[in-house]
C-alpha cells in the first residue's frame, strides 16, 4: 500500500490536476485496488447502515422537540457516548495523536484541558442546563431577559463557532480522503457536505445522536485495539515504549517533557479549553435530549469516562507512531516547505494515526481506521450542523422574527433549509481553508465559545444581577474581542496574513477576551436601571427555583 | 411557575437545604478540580523542570503519571457528584416538589 499512497499523495500535495492524479494510481492498480477496497467498503457499510438509521429516525422525527432534541429520550448513557462522540472529532483523534507524534508530553497536556472542563460542567451547569433548557442554550440564556437582543447574540456566538468548527472537520476530512481513497481533497469535503446534509435534514436530532453513539463504539474499540498493539510491541511495558521513542525521537528526551511555553499562554490556553466546553453549542445542545436533571449528569459522567479514556489511548497512539513508524522510510516523504525539503510522514503528522494502524493491523485495519474516521467527521460535522440550523430557525426565526408565534412545521422547514445553506458554507470554507492546521483551529472556536457564549450563560444562571442590555453587551465584547485578537495574533496575522510581527503577542486570547466580557457584562448590568432590568431580576426567583427542582422543565415526548 | 408554587417551595426548608448542600457540593469538587489543573498549569508554565524530571531513574517522567493522575481524577470527581446526586439529592428533590404540590 505504501507505494501507491506515496504516489496519490506526492501528487496530491504538489497540486497537480486531476488528470496526474489518476495516471499515478493508474500505474500502482493492483495494489491500489486491494487496500482501497476495504476502506471503500468499510466506509459505506457505515454510510448505508446510518442511513438506514436516517431513515427510521425519519419516521419517528415529527414535532420540532423530536427535530431538535430527539424528544428528549436518550437515555444518560447514550447521551454520553453521544457526547464523547462529539468530543472525539477527527481533529481530536487525528489532532492530537500527532500531537504526540511531534511534540510527546505537549499532546497529553492539550488534552487534559480538555478534558477538565467536564466535572465543572457536571459540578455547576449540567442539571440547571437541562432544568431551565428546550432546545439550544439561547434558551436558558435568555430565560429571564428579553428575547430579541439575547438570542440575536446567541446565535451569532453559536453560528461562529459552528463554522469555525465545521472548517477543522472539514479539512480533516478533505486530507484524510486525500490520503486514503486518492479522491481529491475537494470532492471529500463536498461528499462530507452532502452526507451531513442528509443526516440533519431527514433524521433530525434522533438520527444525529445515533450515528455519533455507532461512531463512538468503533472509535473507541479500534483505537483500543491499536493502543493494545503498540503495547503488545513492548511486552506492555510503558517505561520501554518511551525508552524507544526517545531513541527515535529527533527531539530525543524532550518529547518526555513540557516543551517551552510562554505561561500567559498556557493559562489563558487552559482557560479557553476549559469554558469553552461549556459554551460550546452543539455540546451545550446535548443535555436537552435527555428525560432529566438525573440522566443529564449520569450523561457527563460516561462522557468523562469515555473521553479521559480516548486520551489515554491517542497519547499511546502518539508515541507507539514515533517508535513503529519514524523508522521506516516508507512511511516518510520529503517535501518543500517554505524552500526548504523537510522529511515529513506521509500526508503530515496528522496521518499518524492512520499510518499507525497499517503498522500495527496491515491492510484491512488500515481500511478501519479509515473508514472510522471519515465516519467520526460525518458524525461530528451533523451535530454541528443542527446546532447551526437551531440556532437560525429557533432562536433567530421562531422567537427573533416571528416573536415566538412562528408554526412548528415552517420551523423545522426553516431549520431543513439553515441545514443546507450551512452545508454548502462548510464545503467552501473546507476548500478555503485547505492548509490549516486542524487542532488549531478548534482551539479557536474554544476561544470563542469560552469567551462569548461562556459568560452569558454562567451568569444568567448564577447571578440575578443580569440584565438583557448587560448580557448582549458584554458577550458582543468577548465574541469581538476573541476574534480580532485571535486575528491580531501570531496565528493569522503572521501565519495566515503573512505580516512580519504579530499585533497582539499570544496565540491564545482568551484569559483577556473571557475578562472583558465578564467585566462588561458585570458593569453593564449593574449601571442598567431601566425599568425592564428591575423585572428581569425580579424574575430570578422563579429561574433559580425552576432551574434547581426542575418544576415547570420540559419533559421527554411520548411516542 | 404560578405563585403559589414558588412561594411554597421557597419557604420549604428542604428546598434551602438541598440549594445549601447541592450548591456546596458542586463548588467544593469544582475548586479541587480547578486547583488540581490550574496547579499543573502553573508547574507547567513556571517550573516545567519539575514534571520532566526522571521517574525513579528511567525514561519515564514525573510528568506522565501526574497526567494520567489528571485525568482519572475528572472521572472520580464526577463519579462522586454524580453518586451523591442521584441518591440524596434527588431523594430531597422529589419530597419537594411532591410538596410543592399539595
């Protein structure tokens, strides 16, 4: 196999037309066949076998809470594997596997930040969420306060995230196709936009949550399997895994340690990956699929589990890549970067995981694995995608434009239709943004997420000093504030924009763009004393009681 | 929520005892799970030495431990919230609002 993916993607990579690329798989065909096969097969097993979910999903989705929120009845424990399966993006497996690939220790610490951020979900948010909550977190964040401003923002803050989301999962999936099916990288991400399309549109929520549960199985056994290989390899002995790794490692022994950072940047870093979390609106959308305040924590307790677990398995993967792949020069290529030849993995670092599992399964596990993560893309760009459409149809349409008296059927026509405009975004901004690294560019919809969304909906909840005027001030401050750091940054503005010098020196903005809002939303709030803020916080009694016994919440659909 | 139902679960003790012993609770695990991360934070950022520094003698470092201490330690805290959740609090949740609605 090697041959032939060395081919497909030297030509990929120097961006010849089509034309080269399949005179180059003409020239491998016996090989090319046999490995295609088995991704190809593999990967529609999947596809037809969700679809047919899709389609009994279909069946069952009528109302717009079965649209939205499966009608609440997902069990806790599917709910968590849900949420895993949302967490565990391409860009997280492909992501941070390579993470550890380049860096070693850097890759564990990356996850950790993320992991953490789930017991204070449980701890603070979890129950009050699904006690307060219907459809999207504009629900709970504008319980109290007037409809129109707070949603408008809340769906703005929901649909940047969402898209800077969908372009990570895009281009992972437009390298990964690139790689493995020696498809082009623009014909993956359109296949990836139709596919997801389909999903939300037909299957709604219930189908949503069900392809990402199927995902999460095969995800978390195959990489099982592969972190059990590489295990295997050294008589299950960590100590002489990172003995090797550290032989081969060009950076040696550091790999076992923290590489240099700046601390400002780690903590505002830690602090992006941690709120963000809990701002992020295709997460925040889960807990409103469940019956209860009772199944929504049960549901953060399998997802820590299944999460923390799938770290410890891609930071095996990580270094099992460094010791059973940096060796073998058929798995390296030599390209030019920036005039220089560098010698590379094939495909990038972001491959290990997939180079790995041919190392460690042959052929046919590398079909898996590949299959495993086009399907975890499919799984995570649908979530992403409803949580898109709810926000248009209902925040913006049903409650902003209509003012709540909007028809349930033109809302989830409204909905269906978001869905494929947002398709169509996700495909041109996956061509747009072709280059990018993809773990980066989840760490900004953190950023924002933690930023924007965070604050607003903390402090709705916490605090009876919120007022509308405070909430959309304040969470407009960290949404602006985050992006055009984030652009000022070294990030874009050198990498991207190409300038000499970054305006604004971190890479992560959040420890300031989370204290602005926080600090304007608290002072905005506080120097409100229009009439309508009185009733607003006169109205915290009834959401704090609510949002604590969960009287009044809404209850699952019966079917 | 009509009034009368607010006002009764307001004044029902059990229902200040659960927010008092729910809402400790959740910050209590919340503070250890932050001090916990944001400590390993700060080693990170000001003595990063500390976690590259050899485990007893071999490759591996004080580092690798003390993240996989991190992230059993997420699951346990939720594991225990989760525990005392469902048993004592949702016991004193339902008594509450069976009361809230005599």
């Amino acid at each position: 196999m090697k041959s032939w993916t060395k081919t497909l993607c030297a030509t990929a990579l120097t961006g010849l037309p089509a034309l080269a690329l399949a005179a180059g798989a003409f020239e491998g065909e016996v090989t090319k066949q046999a490995t295609n096969w088995h991704a190809i097969i593999m990967f529609f097993l999947f596809v037809a076998f969700t679809m047919g979910i899709t389609y009994w999903a279909s069946r069952r989705t009528r109302s717009a809470s079965d649209f939205y929120t499966a009608g609440g009845g997902i069990t806790g424990f599917q709910n968590g594997l849900a949420i895993a399966g949302d967490y565990m993006s391409a860009a997280s497996f492909l992501g941070i596997s390579a993470m550890v690939f380049d860096k070693g220790y850097d890759g564990l610490i990356y996850s950790i930040g993320f992991l953490v951020g789930w017991p204070v979900i449980l701890f603070l948010v979890a129950e009050r969420l699904r006690n307060l909550g219907k459809f999207t977190f504009a629900d709970v964040a504008s319980y109290r306060l007037q409809q129109t401003p707070v949603r408008t923002f809340a769906a703005t803050g929901t649909l940047v995230v969402v898209a800077l989301y969908l372009i990570a999962q895009m281009v992972g999936a437009g390298k990964l196709i690139q790689l493995l099916f020696g498809m082009s990288y623009s014909s993956a991400v359109i296949l990836v936009g139709i596919l997801m399309v389909m999903y939300v549109t037909f299957g709604g929520m219930l189908a949503t949550t069900w392809v990402q549960i199927i995902k999460a199985v095969i995800l978390l056994g195959g990489a099982s399997f592969m972190a059990f290989m590489v295990l295997a390899t050294v008589g299950f002995s960590p100590e002489m895994m990172f003995q090797k790794a550290v032989a081969i490692h060009a950076k040696g022994a550091e790999i076992m340690a923290p590489g240099k950072a700046d601390p400002i940047d780690s903590i505002s870093l830690g602090l992006a990956l941690m709120f963000g979390t809990a701002g992020l609106p295709h997460i925040l959308m889960r807990f409103f699929t469940v019956s209860d305040a009772k199944e929504a924590r049960k549901s953060v307790f399998y997802a820590t589990g299944f999460i923390g677990y799938f770290y410890i398995l891609t930071f095996i993967i990580g270094f099992g890549a460094i010791m059973l792949l940096l060796e073998q020069p058929s798995m390296m290529e030599t390209v030019v970067k920036n005039g220089k030849e560098v010698t590379q993995l094939i495909g990038g670092s972001n491959m290990a995981a997939i180079h790995l599992a041919n190392a460690v399964g042959g052929d046919l596990f590398l079909g898996f694995i590949s299959a495993v993560a086009f399907a975890t893309i499919l799984a995570v760009v649908a979530g992403l995608a409803l949580s898109g459409a709810s926000a248009v149809s209902h925040d913006l349409y049903a409650s902003v434009i209509k003012k709540g008296k909007a028809n349930e059927a033109d809302e989830i026509r409204v909905s269906k239709i978001t869905t494929v405009v947002l398709g169509v975004i996700a495909i041109l901004l996956g061509l747009l943004f072709e280059k990018q690294n993809i773990a980066f560019m989840v760490g900004l919809a953190f950023s924002i997420a933690a930023s924007a969304n965070f604050p607003v909906l903390f402090l709705s909840m916490f605090w009876k000093g919120l007022t509308t005027r405070g909430a959309v001030v304040g969470g407009f401050i960290g949404l602006i504030s985050a992006v055009g750091l984030i652009v000022m940054g070294p990030a874009v503005w050198v990498d991207v924009l190409k300038h000499e010098t970054a305006l604004f020196p971190y890479k992560n903005p959040a420890i300031f763009s989370i204290t602005l809002a926080f600090v304007f939303t608290w002072l905005i709030s506080v120097l409100d004393k229009s009439k309508s803020a009185v009733e607003e916080k006169a109205k915290f009694e009834a959401q704090f009681v609510r949002s604590m016994t969960g009287i009044g919440a809404a209850g699952a659909s019966k079917h | 929520m009509n009034e009368d139902i607010l006002t009764r679960v307001q004044s029902n003790p059990k229902f200040k005892e659960l927010v008092h012993k729910r809402t400790r609770l959740g910050w209590q695990l919340s503070i250890l799970m932050l001090a916990i991360y944001y400590g390993f934070i700060l080693v990170l950022a000001f003595a990063p030495n500390v976690l590259g520094a050899s485990l007893s003698g071999g490759t591996t470092t004080v580092g690798i431990p003390v993240g996989i201490f991190i992230i059993i330690s997420a699951f346990v805290l939720t594991g225990i919230y989760v525990r005392k959740a469902n048993t004592e609090f949702d016991q004193l949740n339902q008594q509450i609002v069976e009361d809230a609605k005599q």
